[in-house]
C-alpha cells in the first residue's frame, strides 16, 4: 500500500521559513518523481516544484523561484520542500505527489498523494 505522509506545516511571519516533510512507504523515491502543490479554497491546485524521476531535473513556478528548494533523501525515502521568505500569498493546502509525470508541475500527471499541509503566512 503506497502512503505520502506530509509533515512540517504552521504559522510563520511573512520572511520566515518552513521546511514540508513528505515520507513515502510502499514506493521508492529513487525511481519516482516527486511534486509539491498548493490549494486555496475556491481555486485549482496549482504545482509549486517537482522533481523529474528520469533525472532529478528540478521545475518551479515563477512566483517561487529563488525561496522554494525541493530535494529527496532516498535513503530516508522522504521528499522535502524548503520554503524561504514565505509571503502571505503563499498561504495554502500544500500536497506532495509522486509519479511518473512528464509535465512535472501539472497534478494530472501523478498517481499517489499525501495527505496536504497547510502553511500559512500572517503577521
């Protein structure tokens, strides 16, 4: 049975950071694609970062190029999503995902999901 188990959200101030967890079990992150998503209420789930399975190639949407680092440690079989500057726009539902996406950033393109952790950004 494939698990993504998220981790990590809270509250922080607008220039804080935050670091998401994402333990999988029953699949391997060395031959998986990972990707991280976000959802407000009453807007589509849109892809923040992810990770190409063929050869790790990192993607980023542009409002966080520069503040958001994704990367895997396989022998903890967990992904992580580095969150820096945070900004009260990034408030939302953030979901990892694992497959074997070709457009990385697209939720369409993956089969396992974690259960989404929200992250908001307020003074």
């Amino acid at each position: 049975q494939v698990q993504l188990v998220e981790s990590g959200g809270g509250l922080v101030q607008p220039g804080e950071s935050l670091r998401l967890s994402c333990k999988a079990s029953g699949l391997s992150l060395r031959t998986y694609g990972i990707g991280w998503f976000r959802q407000v209420p009453g807007r589509a789930r849109e892809g923040v970062a992810c990770a190409h399975p063929s050869d790790g190639t990192t993607l980023y949407r542009d409002s966080v190029k520069g503040r958001f680092t994704v990367s895997r440690d396989i022998g903890e079989n967990t992904a992580y999503l580095q969150m820096n500057v945070l900004r009260p726009e990034d408030t939302a539902v953030y979901y990892c995902a694992a497959g074997f996406p070709t457009l990385c950033l697209l939720p369409s393109e993956y089969d396992f999901w974690g259960q989404g952790a929200q992250v908001s950004v307020s003074s």
